[in-house]
C-alpha cells in the first residue's frame, strides 16, 4: 500500500516480503554506526524485524516506517515516523543504502512524510533524534526546518547520547 508519492519515489507499507532489503540496510555498516545494530542477522529475523516494528506501529499509531522505492519498485531505503517511549511526539527517521546516498531521495521522501504527517494524520509537533557524529543526517533535518533542542540519553541496549530536533506545528508552535 503506498502511503506517498514524490516525484521520483513511492513510500510503502513494509511486508514480510522485504525481508531480504531490511537484512541488506539494517546491516549496512552506516546503519551500525549511525542508528544501531538491531540484531537483524537471517531472513527470519528480518521478518520478525518488520512485524513487531513497522508492521505492529502501523496497528498501533497509524503510521511508522515505509519502504522507499525507486520509480522502477527498487527499495532504496526507509522512511516514516517512530513513536517512542522516551519521545513526547513522534520523530522521523530514515536510513538509505549507501549507492543512493547524495542523490537527493532522503530529503524528498522526509519532505513527503512531513506533508502526510501534517495533512493526513494532522500530528504537530514533529522531532528527529541523531547521533551528534552523524553531519549529514543533521544537514538534512536543518534543509527540512528542524532545530536543535537539546541532547539526550535514549534508553534501549546501550544509553546513546543522541541530539534530538524539533519541527514546530504548522502554527509555529515549539
């Protein structure tokens, strides 16, 4: 089910069916470095990756993370929005494969998700969270209109320290 559509991708619900993409990215060595290893090791895992993450988010909140494709239905990356815990409004997250990296798709599809976010689930305030090393993730979310906020510990398997972003609401509201 495509949830966007930009001019040169198509943003998708994630199926068991992309198992073998998701065990690709969440291996990828950027993805360790910069998002975390997930523990993502075989198809199975993959599977079970994408059912108790993207696929139960969709249930729970109406939305999560979406597989970006190319026109041609090449997956490319993810992209969508994450509730969590520790957050007190959703973020957006994204990750590409590396050969597509500097090709302008991770801005488009973030742009695409923060008009759905805006004028399809009519959410607010929107925040992102980054590893401090991580230079061009930040040059993306300050194009998209993100600012800085503060520094935060995220609680998961490891207590990284990560810069969390705001959007302001369409009203211009913090």
């Amino acid at each position: 089910m495509t949830v966007v559509k930009t001019g040169r991708l198509a943003l998708r619900r994630l199926d068991d069916g992309d198992a073998p993409f998701i065990l690709n990215l969440l291996n990828q060595p950027s993805f360790l470095e910069y998002i975390g290893d997930k523990g993502v090791r075989n198809l199975d895992q993959a599977r079970e990756y994408i059912l108790t993450g993207p696929v139960a988010s969709y249930e729970k909140h109406g939305y999560g993370l979406y597989l970006v494709e190319l026109e041609d239905g090449t997956p490319i990356g993810m992209c969508g929005l994450v509730r969590r815990d520790s957050l007190e409004h959703a973020d957006i997250g994204y990750s590409f494969l590396p050969e597509h990296w500097s090709k302008g798709y991770a801005l488009e599809a973030a742009a695409g998700i923060l008009r759905y976010a805006r004028h399809t689930l009519g959410l607010g305030k929107i925040l992102a969270i980054v590893s401090p090393g991580n230079g061009s993730s930040i040059r993306l979310l300050e194009k998209l209109g993100f600012r800085f906020e503060r520094e935060q510990f995220m609680k998961g398997d490891n207590e990284d320290l990560v810069r969390v972003y705001g959007l302001p609401d369409g009203d211009g509201r913090q």
